[in-house]
C-alpha cells in the first residue's frame, strides 16, 4: 500500500526535478515542442516537458575566438604567416541554433577564409602599416555573412604577421636605405638654405663695401686666435684699390 503510494509519487517528483531549467542573465534557451520550434526563454526559471519538449542553451557573452595561423599570399608576392582574434556575440539565440548547425565552428572558418582573401588583396607594406584598416574591412565582412546566423561580429584585431628570415633581412635594408636617403636629403636641404644665405648676405655686401671690409677684418682677427703659426688669406682688390689710391692723393699733394 505504501509502495503503491511512493513509486507514484517518486515518478511525479522525479519528472518534475527534470523539467526544471534555471537559466543565467546571460543565457537563453531555445524550445523545440514535438521537433517544431516553440519559442526563446530565460533566464529565469523554465519548465520543459520531458519527451515532448527541447532546450538548447545559449550563451550571449561575447565569445573570444582565436582564429589560427593562416599562410597568405600578399599582393607583391610575399607569404606570411597571419593570426587574429575575433570578438562576436549571438544575438539572434533563434537563427543561431536553426539556421546554422554549429555557429561557433562556422564562424571559425568563415574568419579564416576572411582573414586570407582580405589580407591577400593587399600588399606587405599595407599589412604592417594599415591594420585599423585591415581590421575593420575584415570585420564588415564577416558582419555582412554571419548576420543570417543571429551573429554580431564587434571587432576582430590581426595579431601578429610573420615573415621569414630572408625577408625580415630585406626590409632592414630596405629601412636602412630609407634611412640615408632622408639623411641626405637633409643635408641637401641644409646646403640649399645656407647658399640663400650666403646669396643674400653676398647681395648686401655688394652694395655696402665697408660691410665687406669689415667682415674681412673680423676674418682675420679670427684667425689670429688660432693656434696656427702661419696663416694664408686672401687680400680683397678692393681695400687694395682703396690704399694705393690714398696713397696716390698724398703723393699728388706732396708735389703740388
């Protein structure tokens, strides 16, 4: 009589413990009645009829995926060697579980195949130097075809870009040359000032002598600090000129 009344109730309890569900903030459920799909739940508490009904949980954090090494081939013919990480989160529990048989494994390889035809289509130099770029085309794209699986892809960021050795090699020369041309470009720039300089500076002498022969004068007490024991300058025709035709006004006034 007693065991009558338990097995029963046993049963009741047991089927009961079984279609309780309890489901995080962050998580939803997705309800299948009889293989059909019935409707979106949670969180909270969730009773599912076990037999006739499904739950398929479903996180909606955003999901970090490591997308792996991939060899691509550059525009300018250059393999490398790329890696990304890619930030998506379901936002559609619904077309993530229906129209997709594994969205996480799908998004994986959509964003590799991305990752390669993105990546190929441009050059090295664009690789190393334009990532933000790279980034966010890669991330419309994968944005554009996860959309049908209930996906939003919010950012994807290219880690690392490999090169081999012989290569690594020719792009430090090929910086170093960079290096020597700015170098001397400088220098050019440098001597092409300092000639206008000098052009002016010749331009107002020209039409100053005294500028001239005072600048020759502080020439020569210039050299007079050296340590040199001999020292051999240029004389000026002009301060030349100057004295022997003083010289000639004296003797023409010594004769008259």
């Amino acid at each position: 009589m007693i065991l009558s009344i338990l097995v029963p109730i046993a049963l009741v309890l047991g089927l009961l413990v079984m279609s309780i569900r309890i489901l995080p903030e962050y998580e939803r459920g997705v309800v299948f009645f009889l293989g059909r799909f019935q409707a979106v739940k949670g969180p909270g508490l969730i009773i599912v009829i076990p037999g006739i009904q499904q739950i398929v949980r479903v996180d909606l954090r955003v999901i970090t995926l490591d997308v792996p090494s991939q060899d691509v081939i550059s525009q300018d013919n250059v393999t490398v060697r790329v890696n990304a990480v890619l930030y998506f989160r379901v936002v559609d529990p619904e077309k993530a579980i229906i129209q997709v048989e594994d969205y996480y494994n799908a998004t994986s390889q959509l964003a590799q195949t991305t990752l390669r035809s993105v990546l190929g289509k441009h050059d090295l130099d664009e690789m190393l130097s334009e990532r933000d770029k790279l980034n966010n085309d890669i991330q419309a794209i994968l944005d554009v075809q996860t959309d049908a699986w209930g996906i939003k892809v919010a950012n994807v960021e290219i880690k690392h870009v490999d090169l081999n050795e012989s290569m690594i090699r020719a792009i430090a020369r090929q910086a170093e040359a960079e290096r020597e041309r700015r170098a001397k470009i400088i220098h050019a720039e440098g001597e092409l000032q300092a000639a206008q300089k000098l052009t002016e500076a010749a331009g107002i002498m020209s039409t100053n002598p005294q500028a001239l022969q005072l600048r020759y004068l502080q020439t020569m007490a210039d050299m007079a600090t050296t340590s040199q024991s001999t020292v051999i300058f240029p004389f000026p025709m002009d301060l030349l000129k100057g004295l022997m035709g003083s010289k000639a006004d004296g003797a023409t006034k010594g004769s008259a």
